[in-house]
C-alpha cells in the first residue's frame, strides 16, 4: 500500500511538472517580430550611424504557390545614432514598436566614411560579440545614401530578398566582374597584412529597368572599394578596373570585345581561367610570372578574320587590360590583384623586411615581369564561324 501511495506522488510531481517547463515563455509569435534583413553603417560628425532594413513576416517568407504581389512588399528602414555603435542600436530599440530579430540579417551595407582601419574592427568587433549575428552575410561599401540604398525594392514585385544586395550570385554567375563578399572573409583578409582587402561598391541604377516608361531603381555593383598598403580604403570605380576579374580564379563569364586598329571583329563570353601567379625573387628585389588560360565561346562574329587572328586579337586586348587595371591600382598604392601575399607565402621573413610589416607597398611598374595569356575558342554558339 505504501509503495502505491509513493507511485501516485511520483507521477502527480512529474506531471505537475510538465505542466510548469512545458512550453517556452520567452517566445515570440512571427506576426509580432521585426525581421531585420539587412543593416547599414556609417560614421558622420563624430557619431556612428545605425540603418536598419526590416520586414514582416510576409515578406521574408516564401509562398509554395508564388512569390509575386499585387503590390510592392513594404520595406522599413529605421536609423539612430550614437557614439558608439552599441549605442546606437540601443537608441533605435527606445521607438521599435516590436521585438527586433537579428538573426535573419543577410547584408551589411558601409558607407565610405566607415571604411577605415579603425572604423571597420569596431564594427566588426561589435557584430562579432553580438550573440545573433553570422559570419555569413554579405558585405558592401558604397558611396550613395544608405536609407535609398535599404529602401530599394526588386522586380516584379518580388519580396526585396531577390535582388542583388541580399543575394548577388545570380547576377556574378551571369557576369563574373566583381565577385560578391561575405563578412567572415572582409574580416580575414582585413586581419592580414599581406592580403589587400576588397569590397564590392553597391549603387542603385536608375537607367537600365524602367516600369510602364518609368525609370525604376534597382541594384547593381559599380567598382571595388580596396584597401591601401597600410592604411585607408581607395574607390576605384568599373571604368578603372577593365582586367580586375581576369586573373579571378572564380570567374565564370565575362565579355570581351574582338577588336584590332578601331575594327571590332566579334565578340567573345570568356570563363574557366586557370591562373597561375609565380613571384621570383632574386635577392632584395621581387618579380612575378603569370599565366593564365581561358576558354571562350564566340557569340558575335561581325568581321571577317582568321581564327589566329582572332585568338592574337584577343590575347593582346585581355593583357592590356590586365596591366591597365596593375597599373590603375599602383596609382592609386593598392595591389588590386593581392601579388604582395604571393611573396609572403613564399617568403615570409623577406615580404616583412621589404613592406616594412605591410605598411609600405612592395611592387613596381616593373613587377610583373612575364604575363602569358592563353585563349582557346572551342564553341562558336549554334552557327559554324565562317573564315
């Protein structure tokens, strides 16, 4: 009898006791979240500035039906200031009518203004305390205001996560220029010296898309912020950077024009590079042997040509371009094509003793002493090419 007496105790506890832990209390219904997607950052007049791009539930999840509306979703940006960044979010929390998450955060935006060495660990030092941030977002700079910037929305009224700005594969897939960045990386690269850290410029054009004659605004990555030798970031912009993405071991497609003496030829869709980049060093001084191959399809033939002429035509356009965008960068005391690193892998203790611990630019004019470029054209598109 008093066994059974202790059974039913046991099982009134542990059934009171389901009662009490079931369930969790500090849980949100989705309806009454704001989703923070993407986050804006920018230092003017000695405070920190703190933009947030957030939205509901609706528009952060997918229909299995469609993801289109009648209108487009809404977007809201919320912007405070502080001295610090912490402060700042917390002076954006004292008017957010919900309970903030962050964990749903796929792009972080930097104006110029925050892209120094300072500016750039304090961000990053702050985002990486945060319990709920990832190191998995993508990274941008940019030089257009940051609340146009959250506030852009995409095509077709699709939810403002099919675009560039939360997911910009799609567009490098389609034409391999500047490759997209995410955080883990910028923080890598920018915690080494001998590595020149690059950041892809976000800007929204208003002249390619329009709706019913109406300009519209949409997404697009113009230039590369990168960082100097030691010291701040550079902006160059699309029209200084005509061979950054050839020696991208990424690169899967991009366009090149046949041309010769002003007579276009053709026009070729280059991808699959195989780069390699060997530095010499001789003593104190350090050159560098590239080669890199490519295949292409030709999808414009215009002028008649032969096909040595036009894989001669093509090779002399691809190096000069490459040695245009070396040189651009040398102007302006970045190493847009990360060639110092080359020496520190091979030779750390001299690429100390000639950068001065990477705070002094080891490259010339003269540095890149060979420069091998290789084009096959195996696919010339559904036509025969006709020489």
């Amino acid at each position: 009898m008093k066994r059974l007496v202790q059974r039913w105790l046991l099982g009134l506890l542990s059934l009171s006791l389901c009662f009490v832990t079931s369930g969790c209390w500090s849980a949100y219904e989705i309806q009454q979240v704001d989703y923070a997607k993407a986050i804006g950052i920018d230092y003017k007049d000695g405070l920190y500035h703190m933009y947030v791009q957030s939205m509901d539930f609706t528009s952060v999840a997918k229909s299995e039906s469609s993801t289109k509306t009648a209108e487009a979703p809404p977007v809201w940006v919320g912007h405070a200031s502080g001295k610090t960044l912490n402060l700042a979010v917390n002076e954006l929390f004292r008017s957010s009518q919900l309970h903030i998450a962050w964990g749903h955060v796929t792009a972080i935006v930097m104006a110029e203004s925050i892209l120094t060495s300072k500016h750039i660990k304090e961000v990053f030092d702050m985002l990486g305390r945060f319990p709920e941030s990832r190191y998995t977002t993508w990274v941008y700079g940019t030089r257009d205001p940051l609340e146009n910037i959250l506030s852009a929305t995409s095509i077709y009224n699709l939810s403002p996560l099919d675009s560039i700005l939360h997911n910009p594969l799609p567009s490098f897939l389609e034409e391999s220029l500047f490759p997209p960045v995410l955080s883990f990386k910028l923080i890598a690269t920018h915690n080494n010296a001998s590595t020149t850290t690059y950041l892809p410029c976000i800007t929204l054009n208003k002249e390619h898309w329009s709706q019913n004659k109406k300009n519209y605004e949409l997404f697009m990555i113009d230039g590369a912020f990168f960082e100097r030798t030691g010291d701040d970031f550079e902006y160059l912009p699309h029209s200084k950077l005509p061979g950054f993405h050839w020696l991208l071991k990424d690169m899967r497609r991009a366009p090149l024009i046949i041309e010769n003496e002003g007579t276009i030829y053709g026009a070729l869709s280059v991808g699959l590079p195989n780069v390699k980049i060997v530095p010499v060093i001789r003593g104190n001084e350090v050159h560098f042997n590239i080669d890199a191959k490519y295949l292409t399809a030709l999808y414009e033939y215009l002028t008649p040509v032969s096909y040595d002429e036009m894989v001669q035509f093509s090779e002399k356009t691809l190096r000069e371009q490459i040695l245009q965008t070396y040189h651009e960068g040398l102007k302006r005391g970045v190493d847009v094509y990360g060639l110092q690193e080359k020496v520190y892998r091979k030779n750390p203790g001299l690429w100390r003793k000639l950068s001065n611990n990477g705070t002094k630019m080891i490259l010339t004019e003269d540095s890149i002493q060979k420069l091998d470029i290789h084009i096959t054209i195996p696919y010339t598109g559904k036509f025969r090419r006709k020489v």
